[in-house]
C-alpha cells in the first residue's frame, strides 16, 4: 500500500478542480435551455468560464471545498486502521497545497485547525466487501448548499402544497418543496439526492449516497425512475433558475432511494448538492494502493461552451455601471435591481465571525463608502510572506441577516457582496442608509480570484482563514444588484412566484 496516500491525494485534487464529464454535460443543456440574454443565461456562462480556468489552474472550483466525505468498499482483511492514516495526512497536504480550504472548526470555542483535521473531520465510512479491488470515492459538498439540506416527517403540512401523506405523492410534496426552499441560497441550479425512509440519521446518510449516482442513469426501481422523471421535469417549472435569478432551469438531477422504516416514522430526507458537483471516484490495487481506474469519466473530456454564447449584460433592460471604492451614496441611489456592477478598487471580505465582532467593536479599517464581501477565500503564502488568493467566490449572505443591517448604519457601508440574497431587516437597511446588495455568482472561485489584483492585509487570523478579514484590490469585478435602495428584492420576486408555482402541484398525481 505504498501508493495509497498518493493516491488519494490525486483524488482529493481532481475532486476539488475538475468537475466530471457527466455534471459538465448537465451544465450544458442547461445553457441550451435558458433563454439568451437573463441573468440566468449570464450566471451559467460564468459558471462555464469557471469551470474551465479551475481545471486549467488545478486550483478549487469553489473556494468551500466542505467536509471531505470518503466511502470506502474494501476487501476482507484490508488494514482500515492504516487506510485511515493515510487519508488523514492526504488531506492534510492537500489543505497546505491550497487544493482544499481549512475547514475544520470546533463546535464549542470556533478555532480552525487549518489543517481539516479534528474530531469527526474528514468523515470516513468504510465498508467491507467480495471484490478484491478497493473503490474509494470522495465527495466535497460545500456549507452552503449542506445547509439547504432538509428533512420531512410525513405526515406534514407543507407551504405551498399542503398535506403530504405517507404515500409517494406525499414524498413528491416534500421533494418540490425541498427544492422550493432552497432557492438560489444553495447555488442552483442544483442536484439532489432524496432517502425515503430509515431513521432520522440514516436516512440523510441514504440521501447524500444517491448523489454518487450517475447524472443520466435511470432508476432500477420504476416507481422512482417515474418519480425522478417527474421531478427533474417539474422542478424547472419553478422559474427559480440559476442562482435564484429566475429562468428555466432550476435542477439538474434528482436520485431517489428508499429503505425500510419503523411503523411509527415516515422521514423524507433530501440532499441538496450546488452546481459545482465535486465527487469523483477512484478503483485501487489492493496490494500496491495504486490508482487503476476513475469511477467518473474525467472533467477534461467535455470541453464547457463558449462563456459569451449566451450572455449579454445589455439585454432585459440592463445596465453596466462602473464604479471605484469608495462609493457615494449618490452612486448607489442611482442603482436598480439588474444593474450590473463592475467594481474597481478596495473590498474586505467578511464572514460570520467579523459579523458578530464589529456589532460590539470598532473595524479596524475605515469602511465608510467601501464594499464588504462575503467570502472565505483559499489562500496560500509565498517564501517572501506574500499572500495570494487562490479562490475566493462568495458565501451564502442569508447568515449575516441578525447582523448586517446594524453594520451598514454603524460603519458606512455602500455595498454588500454575497450570494442567495438578504431578508427583510436588511432590505430595510439598504434603503434607510443608501446602500445596495451585490449577487455574485457562488461557485465561481476562480472567476473572483482572477479579478482579485493584490492583498494588502489580513486582521483577525484567529478566526481562521476562512473567517478573517482579508483586504484586497480588485478590479473589474463585476455583480447583479438584486436588492436596491429602494426597497426592491429580486429574491423575495422570484421567492413570491415560485411559491404561486408550487402550488400548482397540489393535486395527486401517483396513484
């Protein structure tokens, strides 16, 4: 097993940088069906350029690389112990090689342990089996889509579809509205992976299996192939689309398994995984650890479409405005939802850990007129000392709603960079103290960093790399404005329409 460690290692990176053939396919057709000129068609052209410069920069597609989640089958008399060991120091120096982000952190006090490394982290499942042959598959499934995760305990009233009972068109409720709540928050347009059954625990272990499956395989079980069918299908009726912005696609996958339960419950469990769909596989020689074969057809095979086909910032009445850090609020004032925003100039990120320390203290810069993103990059440092942004797309903003509306008035703020949008109390906020909401598109790592010209520092390090706040240059870094001064929100649009479609589908449909 001299080469196990290597190997892995080999697939840690493949997973974090090149996305398979058969989820690039999927990305594709979606380009083909959303209409030329949307934000949709705009988010999914980025998404395609993204994919793109992460294979060529073998560097993160998305800067959340998540929890490493391994699935081991291995013969009888196969050294777990040893295994294990190994997989720990791969992830490990894939994390100081910059290929995972140091995700790591501890419940109680918040430290990172920049390494990935702790208790329960990276999550190992082996299992035992007759082949001789060992199939490690890997996959990296990022906070912000994991949170979107969602789980139902039939029989239940649901918003939007109303009563779902324990029969398959109970199970049909509860998957449309797994998607509905997910909105752009998770980085659609996504893929999920559904459980029926088991208990509370294993049946969301039994939802994240499905999303090892094959993007265009077919159910052997005919009463879920139809239902499969029927989400994938009506789903994309939503009008949710990509990134929430709205448009025709809204999911690219949906696997459904199912298991036994006990009498007394009746769980419905839905993994939700973003577009940036990392997992991949590899087949290893038992005696030498050696990789002799992928369990995916490999990224490279696909070649993603021209990221101009589709995309056009003047379409749908849009318009591109420039503008250098800091901002006026007159600047802003000028703004509309579906502006594009191409910013130039200085911009801090900021997590949930800045969050909650500048309500009760000063920022240790001047924020007044500048931009916050929300974002926790990957980073590596040089010899000389120097940091580099290796990946830096943005977060999920919905966790700073409790905080960000107090941080605009306090601090000046003109602009608030993330994704998936903010609720009402910052809604409010942005149009008292003359300031606007960025969407980025999540996922695109590499998009960002390239705009990303210099770091001029970093403070707080003791919240981790992920949570500190970096101060960097940027130009031309461009960003939909989907919440104005003005009182405006394109997400609670698209959240209002999408849940008068959701209620189409009431009716039973599975007899």
């Amino acid at each position: 097993m001299q080469q196990f460690r290597e190997s892995i290692y080999k697939l840690i990176v493949e997973t974090s940088t090149n996305l398979p053939a058969d989820v690039r396919r999927a990305i594709q057709r979606a380009q083909e069906q959303e209409d030329e000129g949307t934000r949709a068609a705009l988010s999914l052209s980025t998404i395609s350029e993204n994919i793109t410069m992460a294979e060529c920069n073998v560097s993160p597609i998305c800067q959340d690389t998540g929890m490493p989640t391994f699935i081991i089958h291995c013969p009888v008399g196969a050294n777990q112990i040893e295994m294990k060991k190994q997989i720990v120091e791969a992830v490990r120096q894939a994390t100081k090689d910059s290929k995972l982000r140091p995700n790591s952190v501890d419940s109680l006090t918040g430290a990172n342990s920049g390494d990935n490394i702790g208790p329960g982290v990276p999550v190992i499942h082996f299992e035992q089996w007759e082949k001789d042959d060992i199939d490690v598959r890997l996959i990296l499934k990022g906070g912000g889509c994991e949170n979107k995760n969602i789980q139902y305990s039939l029989p239940a009233e649901l918003e939007g579809v109303g009563k779902a009972g324990r029969d398959l068109d109970g199970i049909r409720k509860c998957i449309m509205h797994a998607v509905y709540q997910a909105q752009g928050q998770g980085c659609s347009a996504g893929f999920i992976g559904v459980g029926i059954g088991g208990d509370r625990t294993t049946g969301y272990e039994l939802a994240k299996h499905q999303l090892f499956r094959e993007v265009d395989d077919v159910n052997p079980n005919p009463e879920l192939a139809k239902l499969e069918e029927y989400v994938l299908e009506n789903a994309n009726k939503l009008g949710i689309g990509t990134m929430g912005f709205g448009g025709q696609v809204t999911l690219l996958g949906c696997k459904v398994g199912v298991m036994d339960r006990l009498p007394a419950s009746f769980f419905v469990s839905v993994a939700y995984n973003c577009w940036a769909f990392r997992r991949q596989g590899v087949v290893l020689d038992t005696g030498s650890g050696a990789i002799k074969s992928w369990v995916y057809e490999g990224g490279s095979s696909v070649k993603m479409a021209d990221p101009a086909a589709k995309a056009s910032a003047a379409s749908e009445g849009r318009r591109e405005v420039v503008l250098q850090a800091p901002i006026t609020e007159e600047q802003i004032r000028a703004l509309r939802v579906g502006d594009v925003v191409v910013i130039n100039g200085p911009m801090h990120t900021g997590r949930d850990a800045l969050h909650k320390y500048l309500i009760d203290h000063d920022a240790p810069v001047d924020l007044n007129g500048h931009v916050i993103y929300h974002c926790g990059p990957v980073m590596s440092k040089d010899e000389s000392g120097e940091w580099h942004v290796r990946a830096a797309g943005p977060t999920t903003s919905i966790r700073e709603e409790p905080y960000q509306g107090d941080i605009l008035k306090k601090f000046g703020l003109r602009a608030v960079i993330g994704k998936g949008g903010m609720g009402p109390k910052t809604l409010a906020a942005l149009k008292e103290h003359g300031a606007v909401y960025l969407n980025a598109i999540g996922g695109a790592a590499q998009y960002y960093a390239e705009c990303i010209k210099k770091v001029d520092g970093v403070h707080f390090m003791e919240f981790g790399i992920p949570e500190a706040m970096w101060h960097l240059q940027v130009e031309g870094f461009a960003a939909i404005v989907t919440m104005d001064s003005h009182g405006n929100s394109l997400h609670a649009d698209v959240d209002k329409s999408s849940l008068e479609k959701l209620a189409e589908f009431k009716e039973p449909v599975f007899k």
